[in-house]
C-alpha cells in the first residue's frame, strides 16, 4: 500500500506560481516582475527582492520560461516570457493550488463531513 | 553600480561555490539592475534599496542552491554519495591492481633483463630491502590514491559540486590508499610475496601518511578554487 506523505508541500512553489501567472499575462523583466508581485498581493508578501532572480533562472532552466536581454526604457534588460511549457506548468499549479485552498478553506470553516460545526 | 560592496559579497560567494563565470556575471548585472531601477524610481537612497534587495548571503546561497538543483546529482544526495563516495573506492581497487600487475610485469622484465633477484628472500632486513618494499608499498597505493583523488576534485569541480563532495571523495580515498598492507612474508616458494589488505587502523605513521595525501590535495583544490575565485573577483 502506497504510504501517504505526512507533510504535503502545498506551500512550496508559490513564488513559482506567481511568477508563471504574472509572466503569462506579458512578459517582464525583474524589477517589473517583484511590482507586479507586491501590487497583486496588495504588499502581503514580505521578501528579499534580490531572491526572485534564483527562481527565475530555475524555471528557465526547466524551459518553462524564455529570457531574452532587450532593451527597455533605453537600458538593456533581461526580459522573460513563459513557454508553452511553462503555460502547462501554471495551468496544473493554479488547479492544485485551487483545489488546496478549498479543503483548506473547509478545514478552517469547522466543517465535517460537509456539515457546519455548531458552536457551543 | 556593479561595483557595490552589497554584489561584491553576493559575486565572492558565487566564485567561490565554482558557478560558472558567465552565469555570476549575468545574476549580478540583474541584480546591479535591479537596485538601479530601486534608487532611480522610489528616488530613495541606496542603502534603502539595498535593505530591499535582502541580505546578500542569503541570495547567493539561494542561486547557488537553485544552480545546484538543475543537475541530477545536486537534487539526489544518494547519486551525489554513490558517485563521491563509492565510485572512489571503486576506481582506486581498480587502480591499485593495475599498479600491481604493471609492477610484477616491471619485476619480470627486469628478471628477463638479467637483473638477479634470485636471492632476495635472503637479504630480507636489510637496507635495501626495507626500502624496496616501502618504494612498493608507495607505489601501488599512494600513485593510484592520487589519481583518484585528482580524478574526483576535478569531477567535484566540474559538475560544481560542494566542497562536502570534494571532501567526501577524498576522505573515502584515504582511506583506501591507507588500507593496503604490503609487507614480505618468507615464503614457502621463493620469489612470491603477500599483499595484505587491511582496514584503516594507525597501525603506522606511514599508513597515516597515506591516509593525508588525499586530504591534502582536497584541501589544495578547495584553496585553488577558493584563490580563483578572489582572482576573478579582482581582475
């Protein structure tokens, strides 16, 4: 019998996929990238800017995105664009992603067995 | 801007983790962009924008941590210990038995050639002799231990490996070059000689010797990276 994982990584890839869901709507470069992260979250998320770049380069790697340096507002600029990969990648996150934060969202409700807990 | 003491720390780091050049230079041109586009369009001062950046340690293993994860070696540990820790050992016994065999064919051809080696079970003790058989003992396990350590710092180097790895392949070295016994016994039948494998106890100062030569080229490899890296870093 195949053993369940006691601790599932459902908060792991998250910078991942708002990276992939921002990138998809047009393509970025860093800065760009980290202002369209903090506006999105209304500033709830509190980070190293400097870390972004690690990620990007991994999914780059995974060829779930492109960069290609341009320029952009008269400098030269590494901009990124999501693959068809990285599309497929985002689509199946964004599902995964949903479908946690609905069982989350019961857990935290009280609900069993899709009943309201009563309060006592 | 590229000059920073902030991408300074976060380019010293990289070096010295052996990520390949042309992959620090762009990370820190992104990252000297970034905190451009930070003073230039909040109009805040640069340490600010350097707060915001985060703390350069902590970016530079995060990279290092992610360049690592791309190859198969970095996101397994197990493969990482099997090709630096067991393949070393591997490598050596095969090693060290070529020496051998080369080393009897070398005995044989001098035989071959007339040098006389007929009586030499009776000159055991002697001078000459102990140091013939410690020459041996050099020979067959030192030389393959040094290839191997060689061959593996450099594998470490190359897949941009930790210095965990170097060192394990290294230390799993040593102890092989320290292992084999090689001592002449009084055979029943002249010319033959025993070889014995043992584990690695200090039996000897010789076979602690053994043991650091490894080590020490690891440690030799860890500075010379470690120097490149400043090199680089200056010019």
């Amino acid at each position: 019998m195949k053993t369940k994982r006691t601790n599932p990584d459902f908060l792991n890839g998250v910078p991942e996929l708002l990276i992939l869901n921002l990138l998809a709507r047009r393509p970025r470069y860093g800065y760009e990238l980290v202002q369209a992260i903090r506006q999105s979250t209304n500033g709830t998320l509190e980070f190293g800017e400097g870390c972004v770049y690690p990620i990007l380069h991994r999914l780059e790697a995974e060829g779930q995105l492109d960069s290609k340096r341009q320029m952009v507002g008269g400098r030269s600029r590494v901009v990124y664009r999501v693959t068809v990969q990285g599309k497929k990648q985002l689509a199946s996150t964004t599902m995964t992603w949903r479908r946690i934060v609905e069982a989350i969202g019961h857990a935290l409700q009280g609900r069993e067995n899709g009943e309201p807990a009563l309060a006592r | 801007m590229a000059n920073l003491p902030w991408l300074d720390k976060v380019r010293r780091r990289l070096a010295q983790s052996n990520l390949p050049p042309t992959y620090i230079r762009r990370f820190v041109e992104e990252l000297s962009d970034h905190v451009q586009d930070l003073t230039e369009e909040t109009m805040s001062m640069e340490a600010n924008a350097l707060s915001q950046m985060g703390n350069p340690e902590e970016i530079a293993e995060a990279a290092i941590d992610f360049y690592r994860r791309r190859s198969i070696l970095g996101r397994h540990p197990t493969v990482a210990f099997l090709v630096f820790g067991l393949s070393p050992i591997v490598t050596f016994i095969v090693l060290f038995a070529v020496t051998v065999l080369a080393t009897a064919a070398m005995i044989e051809v001098a035989h071959e050639l007339g040098f006389s080696i007929d009586d030499w079970w009776n000159r055991l003790g002697t001078p000459g002799v102990t140091v013939w058989c410690y020459a041996m003992s050099w020979l067959t396990s030192v030389v393959p231990g040094i290839v191997v350590s060689i061959l593996f710092c450099r594998l470490a180097k190359r897949l941009r490996m930790g210095r965990r790895w170097l060192f394990v392949s290294c230390v799993a070295t040593g102890l092989m070059t320290a292992a084999p016994c090689f001592w002449p016994v009084l055979p029943d039948v002249p010319g033959h000689c025993i070889t014995c494998f043992s584990l690695f106890v200090a039996r000897s100062l010789e076979q602690i010797a053994r043991f650091v030569v490894p080590i020490a080229i690891g440690l030799w490899f860890v500075r010379r990276t470690h120097n490149h890296g400043r090199l680089e870093l200056a010019s």
